[in-house]
C-alpha cells in the first residue's frame, strides 16, 4: 500500500519565528507525529538557520523540498508561485497545504488536492496598517488561493465570517479548526525555568505582560495608558519586535509624557522555551488588539494559569473564553479597572486561572491534528 504523501508550504517555517512560523511548524510537528503512515514534504524557496524548524525536519516521514531539488535554482519566488506545481506532481503529492493564507497560482496543474488555512482578513480590518498595493494584493492572491482550494481551514469562526461575507467564499468548504496550544504550554514552568528566565531578561518582581508584535493593531498604548491606573510598583513587558517605529516613538512619548518611561520594559528574542515561564510570573497579561484571527498568545497565557485582558471585536473571545476580561480596544479606564482587579484580587485571580484552563483544554495538539486529517480525508475525496 503506498503512503499518503502530503505537500506543505514551509516557507515560514523556515524563515518566520513569531506567529506564521509558529503555526507552521506546530501544525508540520502535529501532523507528522501524529500520522507517521504518512509522508510529509516541506516546500521552501531556500533554507535558513532555524534550530526549531531544523528539529521538525529530522522527523521521520518528513524531507525537505528547495527550487534546487526541483531543478529551478535560484528562482524561489516564481517557483513558489508557478514552478512548485509541476515538483508536487512530480514528488506523488496528494494533497497541498498551504499553511499560511496562500497556495500556488499554479495549483491546478499540480493533480492533487489543496487546502489553505487563512488565518484572518486584517489588511481589510485595519487597512491603516497596510499600503495600497499590499492590500490589492492581498486581495488578489489570498482571495484567489481561497476560491482555488479544494477546502479551507479557517483558524476561528471569526475567520470564516469574513471570508463569507468579504470573498463570497461558501461557507461548506470552510472548516474551523482552532490552533492547538504548543506542549511546551502545557504543563507549569519548572523552578528552575522560573528562575532562568527572571535572570536571563532581569523580569521585574511585578509586571503586565503583552505579546506580540510592536505595531497599532495590537494596541499596546492601551495597554501603557492603563498602567497610569496600576499600582507604581508594577511594570509593563513589552514582548516582540519594534518595526512600526512611528507606533513606537508613539509608545515611547507617551511614557515620558506621563512619568512611565521607567515602567516600560522591551524584549524582543524571548526563547520561545521560556516564553511560559514569563506568562507564568506576570500578575496579568495583557492582549488588546483591535483584530486578530484567533488571539493564540491569549490561549498560551491561559494554558500556564494567567489571567488575561482582551478586547472585544474580533475573535479573542473564542481564545479566551471566561479565562479573560473583556474591554473595547478604545476604553483605557475600562482596561485600568480590570488591570488593577486583575493583579490584586488573589480569589479572582485563582477563579479566571481554572476557568481559563478549563476553557484551553479543548486546545490540544491530538485534537487539532484528528481535525487537520479529517479536512484532509474530506479534500481528497471531493478533489477525485
């Protein structure tokens, strides 16, 4: 009996290590370790150091596909866009996954059946962050990929709303399937990674923690604007990269205006091994965003038994459940109250904490990956 033979896009996970690298490689390492009767072969345009990407790939059942094993070197953009058909017909594909909103334009050459996962429409929700001629292209190629797909999996409800309602996409052909929480989250931080990360960032003895991207969407100046509520002694870790640097020269002139310039810590690199330890020791975290296709640092906080602030809007209900407090994204004082409960209230703290939990189980690594197959069993059989 031959192996099913999977096709993924690995681009990002080779070269992305915040949130499309992480949903790649998670669902690569799910599906790989979960199926082992089948094969899975990564498609990328080049290779990069990458110890977590590097770690997937030595699975068994996993090989790594480059344009050079398919004869086109040095021509990765177009052979991801028009060449990779052709390998995947070539390499007995089956099926095509496009992990991160976009497949081939050239998919219908390949013989094989496609899904995409679209994790969310935020060029079109908050277009402010994006020039015009990335949103048309957006528009254009994820559109086209999710109108090309033999199915869709969309990473929340919130999703697949949008893709009905802005790319008339039918709704039967979209599956739901929440990201799983990595194992690492799973379990409580040890001693000993406790103390490593306090030591290795110099954490505060008392902080809000937020995650994420340094850019206006997240909305971390609501999160700084709260903390004019919160008592002195606690700081605010900013977790992620500074590369809108307009929003955080905004960030930053706030803080000096109001006397919080000292109460703002910034990392950027955070070993994603430790990243539970540092959820674990913030008295709250803190997740606003005015638009997100799930919210997974809002379920990764949950899931070591943090409580969390979030906004209402988009979908971080469904991440969080009643494991969080909900405020409007635009409501400092809102944010400011629930900040203040949040970090001093012990009974209220433990009650959000077990919710959360309870409301994160369903987050699990065996249940995404029995979802994943059976799209994939679903895909194959409407595709022959």
């Amino acid at each position: 009996m031959h192996k099913l033979v999977i096709g993924m896009d690995a681009k990002r996970a080779v070269l992305n290590n915040t949130g499309l690298g992480n949903y790649s490689r998670y669902v690569i390492e799910a599906m790989a370790t979960s199926f082992p009767e089948a094969e899975f072969r990564l498609y990328t345009p080049r290779l990069a150091q990458n110890a977590r990407f590097d770690a997937i790939a030595a699975l068994p059942g996993v090989s790594v596909c480059t344009p050079a094993t398919g004869g086109m070197t040095g021509r990765g953009a177009l052979w991801r866009t028009w060449g990779m058909a052709r390998q995947l017909s070539a390499d007995g594909v089956a099926l095509y996954h496009g992990l991160s909103n976009e497949l081939p334009l050239s998919i219908g050459r390949a013989g094989c059946a496609s899904v995409v996962t679209v994790h969310d429409v935020i060029w079109r929700r908050v277009p402010g962050d994006y020039s015009a001629i990335d949103r048309r292209l957006y528009d254009w190629k994820y559109g086209e990929s999710a109108r090309r797909a033999t199915r869709v999996i969309a990473i929340s409800e919130r999703t697949k709303a949008d893709l009905v309602a802005d790319f008339a996409i039918d709704p039967a052909k979209i599956d739901v399937i929440y990201q799983g929480v990595a194992p690492v989250f799973r379990r409580q931080p040890t001693p000993d990674e406790l103390d490593e990360a306090r030591r290795r960032y110099s954490l505060p003895e008392r902080y809000v923690v937020q995650v994420g991207r340094i850019e206006r969407r997240k909305n971390q100046l609501l999160t700084l604007q709260a903390m004019r509520a919160v008592p002195s002694d606690v700081k605010l870790l900013l977790v992620g990269p500074r590369r809108m640097r307009a929003y955080v020269a905004e960030i930053e002139a706030y803080a000096a205006a109001h006397g919080l310039r000292d109460r703002v810590v910034w990392l950027d690199g955070v070993d994603f091994r430790l990243l539970p330890a540092v959820y674990a020791m913030a008295r709250a975290v803190a997740y606003p965003s005015r638009y997100e296709g799930f919210g997974l640092p809002v379920a990764e906080a949950l899931s070591v038994g943090t409580p969390v602030l979030a906004a209402t809007g988009s979908c971080l209900e469904e991440a969080g459940g009643a494991g969080a407090v909900y405020v409007d994204p635009d409501d400092a004082d809102a944010a400011a109250h629930a900040l203040c409960r949040l970090i001093d209230n012990e009974t209220l703290r433990a009650e959000m904490a077990s919710a959360g939990r309870k409301h994160v189980a369903r987050f699990t690594v065996g249940e995404f990956a029995a979802a994943t197959m059976k799209c994939y069993e679903q895909a194959l059989k409407e595709y022959t």
